[in-house]
C-alpha cells in the first residue's frame, strides 16, 4: 500500500500542530466531544444491568434484579435475558447501520458539503437525545425499555463523528490531519474516562438526568458557540457538482462510489468494512458475555470503561503521533488491526476480571486505525469532496457493523439459552 503523505508532513512538530488548531478554531470540536461522551459514558455502565433486568423481568411477570445473583445460580430468566437484550441490540444495529446509515450518510456527507457542517451536527446531536429519553422514561415512569432501541437506531444513523472529520478536513492541512483525527478519537477516550466512573457511583435516576443535561449542554454548544467550517465559495463550488431536487433524497446514495475510485480505496473499504463486522458484533454483546462469564457488575462495567478511556487517551494523544512519525498511515493500520486481533483472543479466553481488563487496555491501540484510514483516504480526495469521503466511508462501516451483530448474535443465543440444543460455555470455558 504506497505511502500517502510525506515524511516531512508525518514529522511535523507538536507546536505546528497546536498552531493550527488554535488559529482554524479546530480545538471547539474537543470540549463539545468531550462533554457529549461524558454525557454518554455516564449511562453506560447503567444502561446493560437496565436491559437485562427489564428483559428477566419480562419473562417472569416480576421484578427481578439480575445483579443479586452469580452467573451459575441465575434463574433462567436472567441466563436468557442476556440473549435477547444482544438480539435487540443487534436487530436496532442493523437497521441503524446497514439500512439508515448506509443510505443517509453517504447523502448527507454531501449535503454537508453544499450547506455547511454545523446543521447536521445540530441534528445529530438532537437525535442523540433521543435513547437517554427513553431510558429516563423508563426509570421515573416505567415506560418499556423497547422503545430504547428504534430510538438508538435513528440516533445511530446519523454520525456526528463523521461530520466531525469532515470538519476537521475542511481546516487543517493534510499533514495535521491524521493527528487531529486521533485527537478526535482521543476526546472520546477523555469522555469515557470521565463518565462511567461518575455513572458508577450514582443512582440509575441521577444518572439519567446527568447524560440528559451533558448531552443537551453539547447541542446548545454547537448552536451558540461553534463556528461553520466551510466558506459560502467552499458551499457554492459543492452545489454546482451536485444538483438538488425531488430526486436528489433517491440518487445522493451514488456518491458511495468514491470508494471504488481506487484499488487502494477499495481495499481500505474492504478493511473497514471486515473489522467493522466483527468489532460491531462482538462489541454489542461484549458485556452481556462479560456478565454471564465473570459475573460484570456495574462497579466491573463502570472500570471496564475507564480503563477504555484511559488506555484509548495514551494511544490517541501520544502513541498514536509517535507510531506516525515512525511509520506511514499504511503500516500504522496494519499496527492496529494486529492489536485488535490480540484483544478479541484474550477476550475469549480470559479466566478472570484482571484478564478481561488487561484485554481491553490492549485493544485499545486497535483505535490507531481509523484514524489512518480517515487520513489517507481525506488525504486523496479534493477538498469540495471531504465530506462525502468522510460520509461514505462511514456509509460502507454501517453497512458492514450492522451486519455484524445479527451473525455473532445468532451464535451467543445459541450457546446462551436454556432451550438451546448446542452446549452452554459462555461461564465456563469460552
């Protein structure tokens, strides 16, 4: 795979970069990614007990708490509540993915190039609203937990990470541009440092309100303070290769075949769309699995995260420039898809809690490689182009992710489940 950018752009120093982020007004995308994360992390060592406690409860027309019990002395209702709450995961992945998002983020990659970033931000972020709604219904009015899922689906549809690279793009030269996706990344990695252990410690109710208000706090951010990134020429140049109109909603899907310009386009989008089956599968179903295998609790959840954060931040903010320094983006992929290989075995076979957290601490240099991919790819097109790259090469990653959790969900199921024919090895040996 040739090299994409020269060696004097993967070497430029830490201070040009800091330049360039302060003067293009770059740096506003990371406190707004930041508290959105915070908000999100701090619902997310919740949000697995809630489901398979709402999916057990359901089962046996009483409350029960899934948490009281070890893994070996579970009712069943709580052995198969782990299974359907992957299987309606996978299912809203799916439609969130491999239908929604493969058709609307190619377009409104597009869209985003002829009027501008900041109104799809603000509706990605009013979409993410939309799950921790739900689950504050559920929490203070007993409202089923099943409408979390169509609302996950239409939050996931519409990537603010994807219209954050384009962003990103439209204002940094292409040698900043691979560091600043990883810091991109690494304001992730800060939010779910930040969230889960403050989630950890509070009750489902409070934590509830502290995403809502976290997540609400981000939108009105990017109405009042974040700037519009592309210029009016920018726009006006975007509107004239693309023509809008009553059919322009059933053709924008077509800019998906900036992917095929290339056979290197080609075979990062295979790349992607390979690891995204697989992470997307195994990461719905990871704690359920973690739950049923060494008996995660939301304390275990809640480290399990932070652990994530704090290992994602040192790859995304330190090892990720000095693994660009060292090499071109084209081996740094390769760096974190062996570390994502590494991570998923150790899962599989961890014995204990310690295992699993130290599988997750490794795994997360496998993060290095979107970031790669984003940069060769945003490095190889025209400017007017950045957003439709960005939006159909995350349109190819939904297709493949929501594939993925309807495959590895069929097999949990079927060596997770009371009335399955196959052996149970979930708590055992797998």
């Amino acid at each position: 795979m040739p090299d994409t950018a020269s060696s004097s752009e993967r070497k430029s120093d830490t201070s040009g970069l800091i330049k360039e982020l302060w003067q293009s007004g770059v740096w506003k995308l990371f406190p707004l990614l930041l508290l959105y994360i915070t908000g999100y992390g701090v619902i997310v060592p919740v949000t697995p007990t809630l489901m398979t406690d709402f999916f057990a409860s359901r089962h046996s027309d009483v409350y029960i708490h899934c948490e009281d019990y070890t893994s070996l002395k579970a009712p069943p209702s709580c052995r198969d509540a782990h299974s359907d709450a992957v299987n309606w995961s996978s299912a809203s992945s799916f439609i969130s993915n491999s239908v929604l998002s493969f058709a609307l983020a190619p377009m409104i990659g597009s869209w985003s190039d002829k009027y501008g970033r900041k109104p799809f931000l603000i509706i990605a972020f009013s979409t993410a609203s939309l799950p921790l709604l739900v689950i504050l219904l559920h929490l203070q009015f007993g409202v089923s937990m099943l409408f979390y899922f169509p609302a996950q689906a239409l939050n996931g549809s519409i990537s603010s990470v994807s219209i954050c690279l384009a962003y990103v793009a439209d204002k940094l030269p292409p040698g900043h541009r691979a560091a600043c996706f990883g810091l991109i990344l690494a304001s992730f990695s800060m939010g779910i440092l930040i969230g889960p252990p403050i989630g950890g410690l509070l009750q489902p109710i409070v934590a509830s309100y502290t995403a809502m208000s976290c997540v609400g706090g981000a939108l009105l951010y990017v109405i009042f303070i974040l700037d519009e990134s592309l210029s009016e020429r920018s726009k006006a140049e975007a509107r004239e290769k693309h023509v809008d109109g009553p059919r322009s909603l059933f053709t924008q899907w077509k800019t998906i075949k900036i992917l095929l310009r290339s056979q290197l386009f080609k075979r990062l989008t295979l790349c992607i769309m390979l690891t995204g089956i697989i992470q997307e599968g195994l990461q719905d179903l990871m704690i359920q699995y973690l739950q049923l295998k060494l008996d995660f609790g939301i304390k275990d959840q809640a480290r399990l995260f932070i652990i994530f954060g704090v290992c994602g931040l040192i790859v995304q903010t330190l090892l990720l420039r000095v693994l660009l320094s060292w090499f071109n983006e084209s081996r740094v992929l390769v760096i974190g898809l062996c570390a994502s290989l590494i991570n998923e075995v150790a899962l599989a076979l961890a014995p204990t809690k310690a295992w699993a957290f130290a599988a997750i601490g490794i795994g997360s240099v496998g993060s290095v490689a979107f970031p790669a991919i984003s940069s060769i790819k945003a490095n190889n097109v025209r400017d007017s182009e950045q957003g439709t790259i960005q939006g159909a090469l995350y349109g190819a990653r939904a297709l493949a992710q929501g594939t993925g959790p309807i495959i590895f969900a069929a097999i949990f199921a079927a060596f997770t489940r009371e009335e399955s024919p196959f052996p149970k090895f979930a708590g055992q040996w797998l």
